[in-house]
C-alpha cells in the first residue's frame, strides 16, 4: 500500500486520518446549529435586539458559504494538511474569542471568523479523506463514517446545545470546540503528508475569488433574509438578483482564467455533477425537516428544547447506521445509483409519514415520528456517503480541493435554501388555514403549515432521484472516458463504479 507521500506507509497511519478529520468536521455541522439552542441566553447576557440577534447565525453562515471556493483554493495550493491544521487552529481560537465576547460586535466577528476558517478546513478535510483512501472497501468505510458523522452533526448540535445552555452556560456552545479541536490538531501529526508536487502552482484568481465570495454571500443571505421578510421583499429580490448576476459572471471568468479557482471540468463532469445535485437538494429538504422536528416537538407536544434534541438522536443513529452499514459495505460494489436513488426515495418516505399528521394524531412518537426519524436518517446516510465519494473521485490531484469546496458548498446553499423556503411555506400555509378554517386554532393551523412544508419536501426528494439517477448509474458504452480524466494520468481513480461513473 502506497500513502499520499508516494512511499510505504502504514496501516494505523492512514487510519488515523479518519478520526481526525470526522472531529474537525464535527466542528464545523456542529456550529451551524449549537448555537440556535444557546442564541435566546445570548441575546439575554449581551443585550443583542431581536433585529441584531440573528447575525450570531448569519455572520458563521456568509462567511463560511462566501468562502469555500477560495478555501479550496488555498488547500490545493498549500498542502491539503497544511491547510487543515491552520483550518483547526484557527477556528479553535474563533471560538473562544466568542467564549468571551463581551458584546454582541465581539460574538459576531468571532462568528464570521469561525465561517472564514471552516471554509479552509471542510474543503481540506474532505480533500485528505479524498487522497489517503484510494482502495475501494477502505474507501468506503472511510466515507460512511465521515458522512455519519456529518449528517448527525446537525442534530447532535441540537442536543449538546441545549445540555450545555441548560446545566451550564451559553458560553460553553463555544468553548466546547476548543479542546476537541485541540485533539484533532494533536492528531494531524499522525496524517500522511501531502504528495510531493500535489499543490497546485500558479497565482490566486482574484477576480474569481471576489465574485464567487460576493455571489454565494448574497444568495446566502437573501435565502435568510426570506425566511422573515418572505420572497417578494425587494431586499431579498435585489440580493438573490445580484447574487446571480455575480455568480453568472464568476463562470465566465473561471471559462477564461488560465489559474480558475473552480475549474468548470469539475462541474461538467457528468457523475460529479449528479453528486453535487444530489446532496444540495436533500439538504433542502432535511434542513426543513430538522426545523420542523424542532417546532412541533416543542410547540405541539410540549417537549423541552433537551427532549426535542434527545428525539432526533434516532435520526442521528439511522444515519450513522445507513452510512456505515450500507453504505459503507456496498461501496464499489454496487453503482452509486444503486445507493443514492433508494436513499432519496426512503428519506421522501419518511417525510410522507408527517404529512399525515393531524392535530388530533395519537401516539405520534411510535407512529409518526420515529418512523420518519428513521426513513430519513437510513435515506441520508445512504446519500451522504456515495456522493461524498462520486464528488471527489477521479480529479486531477490539483483539482482536490476545488472539487470538495464545491461539494460543501452545494450542502450550505441546499441548507440556507431549505430553512427559508420551508419556513416560509409553512408559515403562509399556517396563515391561509386561520383564515379559510371554519374553526381556526393556532396549533391545527400550525400542524397544516408543517404537513404543508413536509409534503413539499417529499416532492422534492422524488424529483432529485428523478434529477440524479440518469447521472450516477454506469456509462451505457464502455470506454468513454472522462471529461476531466482522461487526459490525466495522475489523476485520482479508483476502479470502482463509485468512483469512475459511466453514463
């Protein structure tokens, strides 16, 4: 067995790259929702507004959605290692200056400085997983233990969120990710190195980097802006326009720029692009579904913001199940296909279990939502690790980077987009049935809104099997190289459908 280094390395060795990375991207799902439980005792002890308060979000999800090309980039050019260890060290001390904040300006610059230094270390986590496991069945466990760990961040945050807010202090939401980046720091020493030759030369695209930062931060925040103004606000119309425009003239720059920050055979790639849709639009559905799990638990059946996080650790244990044990297991033996498109139908199941729900619904745990808890969770964890894998897999080594920068940033737009057009669905479904109800009552019309925003996720479940299937299963006619290998011998392959789609 050859490491990254091109030299002998040891079995322990690698391994020891798995554990490392799947801290580090803890760390940064994590973050993206410990926070929400803890943002009320926050708001409270620095004197935030209610109209300030949501930048303790915002602030960790622009900069970390703006940035993630760039910080491909930057982990292609210096050593995917490299880049991860500054990734880990930097955001541990983000979050201890927030630990510490003494005003609302200090939290919310430690936030954004959080999303800066998660942008460098979820593209060079991916990427390391990417080169050090090349061998098939390795390969495959490897990535169902990442995509576990990273499907059961978000609800795993929920849950820690809360115990910490509750029998300790706010304060800890942040603390808790300086000793565990600490380990993961400790741990990097134990990672192969970089390949000699393997970063990527030639000068940052600047152009690019200024577009596609303003571009995903725009669309980003016009996707939270919606969730409270609605989608018609002029604010939201103007940023989701100018978003897309900045978008549209970053590809036109990259299509000319001799050093592209994301080099478009990363997206033309037939499998890779299937990969991509895949897991932006589960994203959309399932952070609507989590958002949904919050609010009925708590508002309908009057669980504590602990019991509400403790429900979800079924989904979080399906997940772990579905990614390791069946996804993990058919890795290279069965085409991602066979993988991602039942995934997709069983998460879409288990959002069609809710829709049945009605305000005079009994033993809803055993009947509604732990079915769906655990539809959703198998469906994800089947997804999460095949395109995990299929997103990365046969690129050019300088190309690493950028294609797990693209991949995280298809999570955190599917993500945003989700949270606001489900929110927003539900809400105007709410309000539609308050007025036309013969007689209206806040929990049945809120009950409507949520089966609305469910149904609507289901929809859009089936239709990504729908989308992706014809771009994941084998290539009809062998031999067809492609688009972005075939031209490359050193490139990273596998021989393995998971790894080498044909269409």
């Amino acid at each position: 067995m050859v490491d990254s280094t091109g030299g002998p390395a040891s079995r322990r060795q690698r391994w020891w790259t798995l554990p490392v990375v799947s801290a580090a991207q803890l760390l940064v799902v994590l973050d993206g929702t410990i926070v929400n439980i803890a943002l009320p005792s926050a708001q409270q002890a620095l004197g935030m507004s209610d109209a300030s308060r949501q930048w303790v979000v915002t602030a960790y999800a622009l900069a970390f959605g703006g940035l993630l090309l760039i910080g491909g980039r930057i982990s292609g050019a210096v050593g995917h290692r490299r880049a991860f260890a500054v990734g880990l060290a930097g955001f541990a001390a983000a979050s201890a200056l927030g630990g510490i904040a003494a005003s609302p300006a200090v939290l919310f610059a430690a936030r954004a400085l959080q999303g800066v230094f998660a942008a460098a270390l979820a593209p060079a986590g991916l990427s390391l997983l990417t080169t050090t496991f090349t061998e098939p069945r390795e390969r495959g466990r490897a990535f169902g233990v990442f995509a576990a760990v990273g499907a059961a961040g978000s609800a795993v945050g929920l849950v820690v969120g809360g115990l910490l807010t509750e029998y300790a202090d706010w304060r800890w939401c942040l603390h808790i990710n300086v000793p565990v980046a600490a380990l993961a720091l400790a741990g990097t020493v134990f990672v192969p190195r970089d390949r000699p030759g393997a970063p990527g030369r030639g000068r940052l695209d600047v152009a690019g980097a200024l577009l596609s930062a303003a571009g995903f931060a725009a669309v980003v925040y016009a996707f939270n802006e919606a969730e409270s103004l609605g989608w018609t606000a002029p604010r939201v119309l103007g940023l989701l326009g100018g978003g897309v425009l900045l978008l549209g003239a970053f590809v036109a720059v990259e299509t000319r720029s001799a050093h592209p920050l994301l080099p478009m055979r990363v997206l033309l790639h037939r499998g890779r692009g299937g990969a991509i849709t895949a897991i932006a639009l589960m994203f959309v559905a399932m952070f609507g579904f989590y958002l949904f799990m919050s609010y009925y638990t708590q508002t309908v059946l009057g669980y504590t913001p602990v019991q509400a996080g403790l429900t979800l650790i079924v989904n979080a244990v399906a997940t772990l199940l579905g990614s390791t044990f069946l996804a993990g297991r058919l890795h290279g033996r069965v085409s991602p296909a066979a993988l991602i498109v039942p995934g997709l139908v069983a998460a879409a199941a288990g959002m069609l279990v809710l829709t049945r729900l009605t305000p005079q619904s009994t033993d809803v745990l055993p009947l509604y939502l732990v079915p769906a808890l655990v539809l959703t969770g198998l469906g994800l964890g089947c997804v999460m690790s095949p395109t995990a894998s299929l997103a990365t897999a046969g690129v050019r080594p300088q190309d690493v980077g950028a294609a797990s920068a693209a991949y995280n940033a298809a999570q955190q737009l599917g993500a945003a987009l989700g949270t606001a057009l489900l929110n927003t669905v539900a809400t105007s479904a709410a309000a539609a049935h308050l007025a036309s109800a013969e007689r209206p009552t806040p929990t049945a019309a809120s009950v409507h809104g949520y089966t609305t925003a469910l149904t609507v996720a289901f929809c859009i479940l089936l239709a990504a099997a729908c989308l992706t299937a014809p771009l994941t299963v084998r290539r009809a006619q062998r031999g067809t190289p492609d688009p972005d290998t075939h031209a490359e011998p050193g490139a990273l392959t596998s021989v393995t459908s998971a790894q080498s789609p044909r269409g």
